[in-house]
C-alpha cells in the first residue's frame, strides 16, 4: 500500500528527521539510507519495520544536522598547542636572530588545534531509533486507512460476482431446455428417429457435461473466503492472492463449459472483476 509519513525532533542541538514511504510489492522490501555516523543503526531499523509492516516496498531516508540557532562547542586541542610552543622556541634558540613574535590566534589557525566536540552518538541513535517507531506508526496509519478503502472496493465487486453467479445458476435449467430444443428441431431437420433411451442417455451425458454447479459453488466459497479474510485483523494479501487465483480459474472453466452467449458474457464479466481485484489485493498487506 502507498503511504507516506515523517517524523523530526530536536535533541542535543541537533534535528533529526526520518522520511518513509511505502509502495506496492508482493513482499516485505525495506531500504533505508542513514548517513555514515549512523549506519550501525540500520540493522535494529530493519527489524522495527518488519515488525510492524509485512507488505511493501519501504524507502526511508534519516538525516540530521545541527540547529542553525546552535553554536557548535569547541575544543583545545592542548597537546598539540604545547608542541607547537615548544618547537616555535627551538627555532628560536638556533636562530641566527629573533624571530617575529607570534600571536595566539595564529595557533588557534593552526590545523587540529580547534576541535569541534562530537556528539554523543548512542544518545542521538538511540533519539533516531524512537523516532523510527513514531514515523512507522504514522506510515501504518496512512496504509490502514488505504486498506480500509481498498476493502470498501473489494467487498463491492465481491457482491458483482454473488449476482453474477446467482444469474448463471437461475438461468442452468432454461439453458439445458434450450439445447434440447436445439437437438430435437436438428433430428426433425434430417428426418432422423433416433432410439428415445439412447436420446435421453446422450441428452443426461450432454447436460452432465456442461454442468457448471460446482464452478459455481467454488466461486460462492471463494467470495466468502475473500470476505472473511477481509475482516481478518491479521495480515491477508498474500492469501487473497492465492483466492483470487482460485477464482480466476474457475470463472475460465465456466467460459470454457458456458453452452448459451448469456454465460459466456457472464463469465467474461467475472474475469474482469477477478482481475481487477487482483490488481487491487497488491495493494494489501
């Protein structure tokens, strides 16, 4: 499901911000970008996203950055100052002459000597960890409510097919009449007399052939098991995946055993309800 959250905040001088988004895709696919002073995050990241999120491409990106407002405390690098003392008085104690005085500010110039301080890293991961949590719990929030829209669609077209399939089945005895119609005026049409027992035995073969009340009924199962595993709180793509398979297949045989144009335009209907929930259950987790 698509869905889109952020979440920032502002710890130790500094904000950190998570952006997610989610896609369709048929399995749990994360990819989350942090900067290289946070990598040692992504394992844990990976799984509180899997914790909460089956289904889906998820992308994420984290930053952070010092407040504009804050200014970076530093640090004297003294060890390096006093060497720098001491090797500016050598020079001066085997200089043929006195050198020019030096100014403490051309010290502090020197590369090294001011040290911006770091943070702290395990309170800023661990900040950017709790962060993750409340920017998923915003993602879900937006993919729930995706789904709860996708589920008003389905269960619509699930109701298409309940019609459908009740038509085909209300319309089985007028269709069988209709062939038998057919088959007597042809016998008439060749002055044919058939034997009336041997009649009747290909006329039952003939209806028992192009019977589709066990297509029909497999469809009426799998509309309620779509239904049922839409009410279902836990995680239900992958199954209405497999429904829909199910379904899709039996709307083909009763195509392929439809004997009347009525059926065959039934069946056609179904499979284009089928497939567009097909398309639609990719959405779900």
């Amino acid at each position: 499901m698509t869905a889109f959250a952020t979440a920032e905040t502002e710890l130790d001088g500094w904000l950190l911000a998570w952006e997610l988004r989610s896609v369709n895709h048929r399995y749990l696919d994360a990819s989350l970008r942090l900067p290289e002073a946070f990598r040692s995050l992504e394992p844990e990241a990976r799984v509180r996203v899997g914790a909460v999120i089956k289904r889906g491409r998820v992308d994420g990106t984290f930053v952070f950055k010092r407040l504009d407002h804050e200014i970076p405390a530093i640090r004297l690098n003294q060890a390096l100052v006093g060497q720098l003392v001491a090797a500016a008085r050598t020079v001066e104690a085997v200089s043929d002459r006195p050198l020019a005085n030096f100014h403490a500010f051309e010290i502090l110039n020197w590369p090294g000597v001011l040290q911006e301080m770091e943070p702290d890293r395990e309170r800023l991961g661990a900040g950017a960890l709790d962060l993750l949590s409340e920017a998923l719990t915003r993602l879900v929030a937006g993919r729930e409510a995706e789904g709860h829209q996708l589920g008003e669609l389905l269960a619509e077209r699930c109701a298409k097919l309940r019609e459908l399939t009740a038509g085909v089945r209300d319309r089985q005895p007028e269709v069988l009449k209709a062939i038998r119609q057919r088959i007597m005026v042809r016998l008439k049409e060749i002055a044919a007399t058939p034997d009336p027992d041997r009649l009747e035995q290909e006329l039952v073969y003939l209806a028992q052939k192009l019977d589709v009340a066990e297509e029909l009924d497999r469809l009426d199962a799998h509309v309620e098991d779509v239904l049922r595993a839409l009410r279902d709180i836990e995680p239900t793509g992958r199954r209405l995946d497999f429904l829909l398979q199910e379904m899709h297949r039996e709307a083909n045989t009763l195509g392929a055993k439809s004997a009347d144009i009525e059926t065959t335009r039934a069946a056609v209907e179904m499979k284009v309800l089928i497939e567009q929930m097909r398309e639609q259950a990719q959405n779900i987790e």
